[in-house]
C-alpha cells in the first residue's frame, strides 16, 4: 500500500526532562530526580508518530539557528520526514520545554516557545501545493491561531481533511471550529473549549455534541487509559484504551494523533482508526519520552493483533 501523504503544521521543542517521585509544589525544592533530555514538541511529535506509524509525512516548523533545532532537524531526517518547508529563524532561539515526570508518569510541562511563535501563515502558505497533495493536515495550537487558521482555510479550501488536536488547552474562535473535519481535544481541552467538566462518557458526549453543534464535523476526545468518545453526526462510542503501566505519559496524545491521521488517510473506517491510534498512544507510554517513545507500525500492529487475540494487555472487553 503507497503511504499517505500527510502534512503536519506546528511546533518543536527540545524537552528538558526531570524523572522525581513526584511534581514539586510552587516554593518547593525536590531532590533525588534523574535529568534527561529528548525531542519533543506537539508539532514534531506528531509528525514523528506519523511517520513511524507508516505515513509519507512532510513537516512544516519554525527552529533557531542553534544546536537544539539543528539536533531536531536532523531527527525529522532520521524519521525519514521532508524537511523542505523548515524554517531556520535568524533572531529566535528553538523552543525548549522543561517537563516533570513524576513516579506515576504523570507530568507538568512549561514551554518557552522561541522560533515557534514566529510560525507565520507567510510559511504556510509556502506550503500551499504539499497542503493541496495531502491526504490530511495535521496542527495543534503551540504556534500562532492565525497559523492555525491560514492552515485550515487552506486546506478546506483545498478539499483536504484539516484535523486538529487544541492542545494545549485555549479558547478557540467560531469560524476555525468551523472549518475543522476532526477535533481531538483530551478532557481539560474539551472543558475549556465547551465549559462542560468532562469526567465520564455521559459529560463527554455532551461535550462533543456542543463543539459539533458550533461546527466541527467529527469530535474525538481523548479520556487517558480510558479510551477515546468517537462522535460523529450517526455514531457515539466510547472506544476502550489498553491497560499498561505508565512510565511517562508525555506526547501520549501527539502519539494518538499522528497515528490516527495515518489510519484515516489509510482508508480505515473511524473506529478503526481510533483503535490503531489508542493501541500507539498506549505503548508511547511505557516509554520515557516524547519523540521516542513514538512506536513503529510493526509495535502497534502486534499490539492490536494480541488485543484481538483476546490478550489480558486489553483494558476492558
Ligand atoms: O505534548 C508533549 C509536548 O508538549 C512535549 O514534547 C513538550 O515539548 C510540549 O510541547
């Protein structure tokens, strides 16, 4: 099968990560934590996961002319991603992200944008004829909305599927819901997109009817361990997630998103796409990382053919 054409638009950091049994109060000092660092970055993030998931990804990113966007330049090579539309900033440094992982593989990100916030839609539109030769594009919101917006008027206007996950979690504007095919908020998004405090299957489908009722034409909401509500105009279905023991839940939903664009544009139908996106995002997080915790095709296919086999590593019938 030719690998779909997929075009991610967003952000990339370098992720400056402390592993320490738990996340530090505000005035309070831990020790005993462990310091690495990894790519991350929810554009990069996702345009990884794609590609390693089986898409033809070209990736359009704002980095710095200094070591941190070199090093992630050179690791979207690696991931066999084209790197034609990257833009080199003269002045902003890259973004960096300083992350704790707790014990638990819960985390607590702050993020210093750099080059990120100079994504311009000047550059996307550069992009004009990869985004019209797409099967999808893909965005998240850690770079300008006028980006976000430029992109998905191009991509309506070039009748391609315009996917975004609204992470992290802000205020988005009618007439960009408007023109989103799939929204892929997780709980907190969802809230602050629709007020509705989602915690249960029943506050999630009102939630995602609200964001549809305002336009968006399909709404996944991503629930962690349990699952993801899939609603669409004829079908509302909490699809279960996998039981694993967390070990860092960073890019969990980078991983799902870049997953599921690569099922969607493969053809497969949305609830099977949900499932290969929640069976990646599952094994992402026995892994410590973002960038490389992204599985490959073969991980996750083994995962879904265990769970079908009726493997124990299935979260719930
Ligand atoms: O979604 C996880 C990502 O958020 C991290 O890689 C970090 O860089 C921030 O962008």
């Amino acid at each position: 099968m030719a690998r779909p054409k997929i075009l991610v638009i967003g952000s990339s950091n370098t992720d400056m990560i402390i592993q320490i049994e738990r996340i530090p109060q505000p005035g309070e000092t831990i020790l005993g934590g462990e310091f690495t660092t990894a790519s991350g970055g929810k554009g990069a993030n996702q345009a990884v996961a794609a590609a390693r998931a089986g898409g033809d990804v070209t990736f359009v990113t704002r980095v710095g002319r200094d070591m941190f966007g070199e090093k992630a330049v050179a690791g979207f090579v690696e991931a066999g991603i084209n790197v034609q539309y990257v833009t080199r900033d003269p002045a902003a440094p890259s973004g960096v992200a300083l992350i704790f992982v707790a014990r638990d593989g819960e985390n607590s990100i702050a993020v210093a944008g750099g080059a990120n916030s100079r994504l311009s839609p000047a550059e996307v539109r550069r992009a004009k004829r990869a985004i019209a030769g797409a099967s999808a594009v893909l965005m998240q919101l850690e770079t300008p909305l006028e980006t976000v917006q430029a992109a998905a008027e191009l991509a309506v206007g070039a009748k391609v599927r315009f996917i975004l996950n609204p992470a992290p979690a802000r205020v988005l504007p009618e007439k960009l819901l408007k023109l989103v095919a799939i929204l892929t908020p997780n709980e907190t998004e969802a809230e602050q997109l629709t007020g509705i405090a989602v915690t249960d299957e029943a506050t999630a489908s009102r939630a995602a009817e609200q964001l549809r009722a305002r336009g968006v034409g399909t709404v996944i909401l991503t629930m962690g361990a349990g699952g993801a509500f899939v609603a669409t105009a004829s079908t509302r279905k909490l699809v279960r997630g996998y039981r694993v023991k967390a070990v860092d839940t960073t890019a969990a939903g980078d991983v799902f998103n870049g997953a599921l664009t690569v099922a969607l544009s493969e053809g497969r139908s949305l609830l099977e796409a949900v499932r290969f996106a929640n069976a990646a995002a599952a094994i992402s997080v026995t892994r410590l990382g973002a960038q490389p915790s992204a599985p490959d095709r073969k991980q996750i296919e083994l995962l879904l053919a265990k769970s079908q086999a009726g493997s124990p590593r299935r979260s719930r019938p």
